[in-house]
C-alpha cells in the first residue's frame, strides 16, 4: 500500500467530486451542482480554502479542505473543514495522514491552532480524533441567515 498526499490537481475533479458527494451525503446537506463547481473553483484557486488528496496506489481515496483565519486572540488560525476517506479505504491511515498534512501546512503557515469540528454521534470519526487530538467540549450553534 502506497500512501500519498498531495494538493488536488485538475484530474482529480471527478475523484473529488465523488468524495465530496459522499461527505455532503454523510452529513445530510444537500448540494447542487452549482455548488460544487464552485467549491471545486475555490480549492484549484487555493487562495482562501485549500485541498489535499490522499491516494492510495494513485488513486484518490481521501480528501480534506482547509483554510487560515484571524481570530481574536491570534493572528492565524487553521480550520480543517471537510475531511472524508472512501469508505471501502477505511482503516488503512488514510484519514490521520490527511489530519497530520493540514496540521504540518498550519505550523508552516503559522497557526497557532489547528481545529475542526464534527457530529456528536460520529463515533467512528472521533475514536482517531480522541488519539490525535484534544476534545476541548465545546457544541456548534448555526443561526439560519
């Protein structure tokens, strides 16, 4: 098994694409084909959000997006927002490579805090995410705009 990581690339639309779907589909947020050409823009932009792909003997089997802010008590942050690996490549690393590759382009860019965020019930998830990182407790509230 030869795991790589790297920036997506123009090829891997249809790959990202598929994976993209998946996670949206996990997550239960509808998304139209206006919006993903659009995400797709902004990753290949990698201005404001950026993407990594894992794959595994070349072909794509993980993703994650990521992007840097403010806030108020440091000068950068780096928020992990989307991570997702295809389910028929789970369990083989996949998913804590592309963890470690967002935290290594955070210290590079210097972040002071690498966070993301996920479902409660999410059990599957959280059991990497407790041996990699810190639960800190907190829950998300979205206001509807």
């Amino acid at each position: 098994m030869a795991l790589e990581i790297a920036a997506l690339g123009a090829h891997d639309r249809p790959a990202w694409e598929a994976l993209a779907r998946g996670y949206k589909a996990f997550y239960r947020t509808p998304t139209g084909a206006a919006e993903f050409d659009a995400a797709w823009s902004r990753l290949r932009d990698a201005r404001d959000v950026h993407g990594l792909g894992a794959r595994l003997d070349g072909r794509l089997v993980g993703i994650v997006h990521y992007l840097f802010h403010a806030s108020t008590w440091a000068p950068t942050v780096c928020y992990l927002q989307d991570l997702f690996t295809d389910p028929q490549a789970r369990g083989r690393g996949v998913a804590r490579a592309l963890i470690e590759a967002v935290a290594q382009q955070a210290r590079a860019g210097g972040a002071q805090r690498c966070y993301w965020l996920t479902q409660q019930d999410n059990h599957t998830a959280r059991a990497l995410y407790d041996k990699v990182a810190r639960y800190n407790g907190f829950i998300r509230y979205d206001i509807a705009l």
